[in-house]
C-alpha cells in the first residue's frame, strides 16, 4: 500500500495538540504510524488515504500539515545528494513570477547547516529562473522570535500565493517538504461571534471545544454527553465533528439560549446530528438517562465564581473544596451510567494565589468514583496528563484531565 509522510505542525498549546492528533487519528481507524514527536510537530506515516486537506480540518490544534518530499541522508554536511533531489523537483509549477517563500526547522535538534544551505540554495535557484520570490520570516512576539507565521496571516498567504517549506532532521535523515494544507482559524472565530447567543463568560472557544471533543478519541456517529452544557459551546462541536450531544443546564435561560444556539448551528453548517438538552442537575444524571445513552463525556464545568482579582489561599481552598464536592457527585453518577473503557474529558481549574500559590481541586473527586488518568501518548510520551492551558486573560489556569472508566 502507498505511503506518505506527513509532517503535524501545532499551535500554541502543543501537548495538548498531540493528544488531539493521536486521539482523532485512533478513532478513524485509519492505518498510521507515529515517527516522532519534537516539541512543537508530529511526523507520521500514513496511507495515502489520509487526506492533508479533511485533517486540517478536523483538527483544531494543529496549525499546518507538511508532506514530506525529499529523505536523504546528509553525512558531514554534504548536500549533494540532497541538491540533486532538489533539482528534480519544479516547485514554482503551480505559482506565477511573483511569489512568497518560508522555511522553517521543526526537528527535536535545529540543523542550522541545513537550514542555511536550503535557504541559499533556493535563493540562487529562484534568482537563476529570474522569479520575483520573496522570503518571509515569523514575526517576533515579546522579543521571541516564533517557529511558524502566524495561522491567520499563514492561511491568507498559502491561498494567494505562497511556499512554506519545511526541514526535520530524524535519525540522521534531512526530512524536506512543504505545506500542503492549513488550518484557518477563522472558521472558528466565525462560529464563536456568529452564533445567535454570546456569553463569553459562559462559553468555551469553538477551537477549544473541538479540540477537547477530538481528545475524546470517540468514532463518528456516537453520542457525547455535556453535563454542565452552559449555552452549548462544546456540544455545538459535539454536533459539527459528526456526533450526537447530550446536554446538561441548570439554568433556564442558559437552556433556552443552547438550544437556539444548537438550532441555528445545525442549520448554518447543515447537520444531521440529533441533540437533547435536560434542564436538570447534573448531580442527578442517573434520574433521567441511562446506561447506553452516551459513550463519552466532554466538558468545561463549572469553575467557581468569577474573580475579579487573585485569591488568597484560603479563599481560594475554599472554592476548590466547592468544587471538589460538586465534581465527585457528577462523578458518581457518571461511575453509574458509562461502561469501562469509556472516556472522560474534564477541565478543572487551578488557582493562582495573591501568596503565589497554586491551588487545585483533588483528584480523588474522580479516583473514588472508578475513573483513572488516561493518556493517549503513554508510549510516546509519558506524564503529560493533565495538561495545562492557560488563557493569559484568565485569573484560573485549566487542567485538561482525559480519564477512563475502570
């Protein structure tokens, strides 16, 4: 069977990209083999089934997808046998004379050699054909000179006219390729603002939620639970990533605002995904579902009271031992509805103290009710769950928990 080599590209929460990307790899059953992973990109190998285009797409948290073109071993620098593959290839096929060009170094270890002969080489291959190339470089963020162009500005440029080519050094190997598919983040702004009813407060980012609901590793088709739905940020891509969601809310008003959300998402992007929302407590799952009725959980809680300003500690322990008590009633009776094996994505906060301390809610809030740490990565990368995402507009900082039903 044909193969390829694909080359996953994340944003700026990385560890929690490559559960993303393995987790949704999994579940689409399709054939795939992890290569490597540095800290900022995936190298797979895949069937040629696996289309660039559809997993840029689908994954929220991977910002481009590469192919690899050209592998060919570099002994003491010597890059003949790499030019030679240069050479045989037509990059500018498809581009005019005016063009954009991008070269970057995803490897665990940076090839400064490499990426210095690569950019002279094309430079003097582009001057020699007398093309109008010019070479764009990531801007700098807070003195940080960054890895990829930013994915809005990447998106626009790859659509006009642009090459974004890649090195990744593996195994004493020159991995080059280029870019064959981006993700838009856009699309997900789009779904945030555009939606009938807006609380930012009260809603997760459609990228987010996506990327939690991928982590999930669940197969087309099957439904998802939200116990504390809100007004249907994640379930709204429960529906979009082609399941059925169940919802949980209190709140009337927050009920009422969720299904006209969810309403108008099925109409907007034409989905044939059923949903249901209880306005019930999620304390009290087992009274009105049963076993069957779902076969995952994915959800952001709730996460105390808005805080104006950091907490001091006792404040702060106060509010986790809240919380600790509302997560493991939810728990229990998540224990009593979803079978072993089934997984669970729960955020729960971490607060930062005016002391300078860390606060957390408990795990035992889900170890007492039979669910454990999983972690998609265990062979590639152990120890990473929970992983932590931090919006640098919040006070709380989030643990991302993937737990599994014993």
């Amino acid at each position: 069977m044909p193969v390829q080599k694909l080359l996953l590209v994340f944003g700026r929460n990385p560890e929690l990209s490559m559960l993303e990307a393995k987790s949704f790899l999994q579940a689409s059953r399709g054939q795939f083999e992890i290569l490597e992973i540095s800290e900022e990109a995936m190298l797979i190998q895949a069937g040629e089934s696996l289309k660039p285009e559809r997993l840029a797409k689908e994954l929220a948290g991977t910002v481009k997808i590469g192919r690899v073109l050209i592998e060919e071993e570099v002994p003491g620098g010597d890059f003949a046998r790499l030019q030679e593959s240069l050479d045989a290839i037509d990059f500018t096929r498809d581009f005019g004379k005016k063009f954009n060009y991008s070269i970057s170094d995803y490897g665990s270890e940076k090839n400064e050699e490499l990426f210095d002969y690569l950019l002279d080489y094309f430079k003097q291959s582009f001057k020699s054909q007398r093309l109008k190339a010019v070479l764009k470089w990531p801007k700098e963020i807070q003195g940080n000179k960054k890895n990829t162009i930013a994915p809005t500005l990447l998106a626009k440029r790859i659509e006009e006219s642009m090459l974004d080519f890649f090195i990744y050094s593996s195994n004493g190997k020159a991995l080059f390729g280029k870019t064959v598919a981006v993700n838009n983040p856009l699309e997900f702004a789009k779904r945030d603002d555009e939606r009938p009813l807006v609380k930012h407060e009260l809603v997760t980012s459609a990228r987010l939620a996506r990327i939690l609901v991928n982590i999930a590793g669940l197969e087309k088709g099957k439904a998802i639970l939200d116990p504390f739905c809100g007004i249907g940020g994640v379930m709204q891509e429960i529906l979009l990533s082609g399941h059925d969601a169940i919802g949980i809310e209190q709140s009337a008003e927050n009920a009422s605002a969720c299904e006209k959300n969810l309403e108008w998402c099925c109409r907007k992007f034409s989905s044939q995904q059923k949903f249901r929302i209880f306005k019930n407590d999620s304390r009290m799952l087992s009274e009105f579902l049963k076993k069957g009725d779902f076969h995952a959980v994915v959800t952001e809680p709730f996460m105390g009271p808005f805080l104006k300003k950091l907490p001091s500690a006792q404040n702060a322990e106060n509010i986790a031992r809240e919380l600790h008590a509302l997560y493991g009633a939810v728990f229990r009776e998540l224990s009593r509805l979803m079978q072993s094996g089934q997984k669970v994505v729960f955020m729960m906060p971490q607060f930062k103290t005016i002391e300078g301390r860390k606060i957390k809610v408990q795990e035992s809030c889900f170890l007492n009710s039979g669910f454990k740490k999983f972690n998609p990565l265990e062979k590639e990368k152990q120890g990473i769950v929970p992983v932590l995402y931090k919006d640098s507009e919040s006070r709380i900082e989030r643990l991302v928990y993937v737990l599994e039903k014993s």
